[in-house]
C-alpha cells in the first residue's frame, strides 16, 4: 500500500531514506508500507515535510540513526527503505 501524503504523486528526485548518505539532509515526502508500519513511522515523527537528516550508523553499517524534529531515532534499512525523501 503507497501512502503520499500532501502531492499526488512522489517527485523524480525522492529517494529511499536508506540511501541517504550519512550527513545528508531530506525532507519526507511519502511511505510506501503496510498501515500498521506507516502508523508506527508517523507516531515516531515520519510526517510530511519533515526534516530529516542521517546521523550515523553502526559498524556494519544497519541500523542508522535519524534526526528529525530535534529527536534521534534508530531504523533498520528495511524500514527506512519503506519512506521515501526529496534531498535538499
């Protein structure tokens, strides 16, 4: 189930937050997942327009750790992949 938020459709330029490099800042756009997983990722903040940047990563390089909204969060690549971001 693809859940865009506030476009009718995910621009050209959106890529998976799991491909965002470390350091990279992007706003939130839309989340391609099941509902119970889009309730969860906008509980924690996944909102649309939001901020989001990379902040680091563990050693293997899962999970990695997000910030948005003056919290740090940690997200596996499988649930990151699911959120879709415009870099800026």
């Amino acid at each position: 189930m693809k859940i865009i938020f506030s476009r009718s459709h995910v621009p050209p330029a959106a890529i998976p937050l799991a491909d965002l490099p470390l350091g990279g800042r992007a706003v939130v756009v839309a989340i391609d997942a099941p509902p119970a997983l889009v309730r969860r990722l906008e509980a924690l903040g996944f909102l649309p327009e939001t901020l989001v940047s990379c902040r680091r990563h563990a050693p293997l390089g899962d999970p990695r750790v997000y910030e948005l909204r003056g919290t740090q969060l940690c997200l596996r690549r499988s649930e990151a992949a699911r959120i879709r971001v415009e870099p800026r």
